[in-house]
C-alpha cells in the first residue's frame, strides 16, 4: 500500500506537466504561450514548494509520520518544475540567449530573485539521494535547510514579477511564511525548558 500511494503521488504530481504538454501541441495556452507556460511552471514550482514545506508541520501536528517519505518526491518535483519555468524564459523568451538572461539576472531583481531561488535548489536536489544523506550525515540537514532562503526567494520572485499587494502571490508569500514561522515557534516551544528541569536539586 506505501509504494502504490507513493505511484499515485508520483503520477499526480506529473499532471501539470503533462497537460501543459498536452496544451502545447493543441493550442490551449492562450494567445501568447510562452508567457503562459512560464507562469504556469513558475506556480506549479512555487505549489509544490509549499507542499514540502507543509510536510514536516503536518506530521508534527497530526503525527502521521508517514507523510515525511513524500518530502523528498515533492521536493524533487519543486526542482523539475523550477528547471521548467527556467527553461521557458531561457528558450521561449530569451531564444537561448545566454549572455541576455545574465544580463536580466543582474539588471531586473524579480529576476535575480528568482534566479537564486533555483540555484539553492540545485544541491538540495543533488544530495536528496540516500547515498548523499549518509555521506554528509549531520550536515545533511544543514544544507537542507536553503530550502527556507529558496521558498523565500521564490516568494518574492512573484511578488515583484506581478508588481501586486493582491491575490495569489500574496497568498503564496502568507502561506510560505506561516510554514516558516512554524518551524521558528516549534523550535522556541521544543527548547523551553520544563517546570520540572526549572526546579533547583
């Protein structure tokens, strides 16, 4: 039963990519579609981000710790999706025009944003495999934790690419930051010291 759920989930999360696939070859993203499947792609990265940060929450909260074997498939998942909408501006916007994109890297910040969003991404998705996690042992965790800087940053990738105070970006930074700000107050709480560690010998 794991691993036919760990399918679904997988094939569930290949969805987006396939109807985008399947828009592509039917006309079905609008009158200009390469700016649509860069916003799309760029959502669906920034969704799937949320997800993997939702999952150590939700096991806290409910204690269903089984969830926390879909963090690393979701994780990889934020990367693909990432390394899509990257691929759209690259090729579909910039026409493989390297020199260009640098250049809007370091002239446009919702740009430069976005761009450090996914470089931190890159060794977080290079050191998900098993083997890595027993070769860094301890700092395995450490590293993982850009995953913060990167949600971050793709938060406000959005936020200043849309140039709006309303609607989705906004509710991507809200969610974001309160799944930060979790993980911040269940550190405060955890490391509070018991009444009874408080009482003198």
């Amino acid at each position: 039963m794991p691993r036919l759920r760990k399918v679904l989930v997988f094939v569930a999360a290949l969805l987006p990519a396939g109807y985008l696939t399947f828009a592509i070859f039917t006309d079905g993203l609008g009158a200009n579609p390469a700016e649509a499947l860069q916003t799309q792609t760029g959502i669906w990265a920034l969704r799937f981000m949320v997800l993997t940060l939702a999952v150590t929450p939700i096991r806290r909260l409910t204690k269903w710790n089984q969830v926390i074997q879909y963090r690393r498939m979701l994780g990889l998942f934020t990367f693909f999706y990432a390394f899509l909408h990257l691929l759209a501006y690259a090729v579909l916007d910039r026409y493989f025009d390297f020199a260009g994109v640098w250049e809007d890297v370091a002239k446009r910040p919702f740009i430069t944003a976005g761009m450090i969003a996914f470089v931190l991404m890159v060794p977080l998705a290079i050191t998900s495999t098993k083997g890595w996690i027993r070769r860094l042992g301890r700092r395995w965790q450490l590293l993982h934790r850009l995953i913060y800087l990167s949600a971050i940053a793709a938060a406000v990738h959005y936020l200043w690419k849309v140039k709006i105070t309303a609607g989705s970006p906004v509710y991507y930074a809200l969610l974001i930051g309160a799944l930060l700000a979790f993980r911040i107050v269940w550190q405060i709480r955890t490391r509070r010291p018991k009444p009874a560690e408080l009482r003198l010998p």
